[in-house]
C-alpha cells in the first residue's frame, strides 16, 4: 500500500520535470521539442485523472486515489501544459489554429478566466474566421487584462471583421427583399 500512495507524488514531479523542460525548449525556440515535452507531461497527468479512469475490475491497473493537494497541482499542471502548448503550435509555421483552439478550450475548462487562453483561443477563432466566437474569447480576456496591447489590438480586429462580415450579409440579402 505505501507503494501506491508514492504513485501519484512520482507521476506529478515527472509531469512537472517534463514542463520544466518544456519551458526552457520553449525559451530556446525549440518548438517542436517543447511540444513533445508537454505531450510527455500531460501523458503523465493522464494516468492520474479520475475522469479518465477506464480501469476495469482485474485489467490493468486501480484507480489512483488523489487528495485535494495533488488533484489542484494535477489541474493545474494540465492547464499550464495546455497552455504552453498552445503557445508553441501558435509559433509554428503555419500556426495549427484548431489545434490552439482545442488547447485553449482544455485549459478554460480548468481555469474559466485564465487570461492567455482566453485570448490565444480569441487570436485562434480569429484566425479560423469564427468572429463572434473571437469577439466572446477576447472581450473577456480584455475584462480581465483591460491594459494588455495584443488583446486590445486583435479585438479591434475581430469587432472590424465582424462588422466587414455583418455589412457583406447586409449587402447580399438586400437584394432578396426588394
């Protein structure tokens, strides 16, 4: 039993060693390996998350029971993780949007108003021209971070798309009911 209880303690410090690595990659512009690091860390995180647990009785292994300490640093890992990769696939050429969106989604899961994936998905809905989705990200992220520049600029952009978007429509229904 006491093997057990050092299970968790194990899969959280290797998650956070592979994030710890993740972030220098990150630091050095080594995106594709950074990406492979976090991937790495949230495999880790994965195996203790009870809501993935699809242990059947005498096939594989139990149910790893987490005390609240450790279920807040898994979330929390999973969120930076998420996160992080976000940023890399932002950085590569071209940017993988869906998969930024998807990435930003997990960690709004987790963490509702966490700013940087309330506007990286806000820049990735932007970017796959669903501007009322970008609009909804970036003014909350602009809620949150009223000061930051790169919010501010991309939700000018998203409210001129949207209003370019919504004139066109204008324009082509207009036509229909005269």
């Amino acid at each position: 039993m006491a093997e057990k209880t050092g299970i968790p303690e194990q899969c959280l410090l290797q998650a956070s060693s592979f994030k710890t690595q993740g972030n220098a990659c990150y630091a050095e512009r080594r995106f594709r390996q950074a990406v492979s690091l976090y991937h790495r860390a949230l495999l880790q995180l994965r195996s203790l998350d009870p809501s993935l647990s699809l242990s059947l009785p005498g096939i594989g292994p139990a149910a790893v029971k987490l005390n609240s300490h450790q279920e807040e640093e898994m979330k929390t890992l999973q969120a930076d993780c998420y996160n992080n990769l976000a940023a890399c696939l932002l950085q590569t050429q071209p940017p993988r949007y869906q998969r930024v969106y998807e990435c930003s989604l997990q960690v709004l899961s987790l963490q509702p108003l966490n700013v940087k994936a309330l506007y990286r998905a806000g820049v990735s809905s932007y970017n796959l021209k669903d501007y009322t989705q970008a609009h909804h990200y970036l003014s909350q992220a602009a809620s949150q971070a009223p000061k930051d520049a790169n919010i501010r600029q991309y939700l000018q952009l998203t409210d001129t798309a949207l209003s370019d978007f919504r004139e066109a429509e204008k324009q082509r229904y207009q036509g229909m009911f005269d």
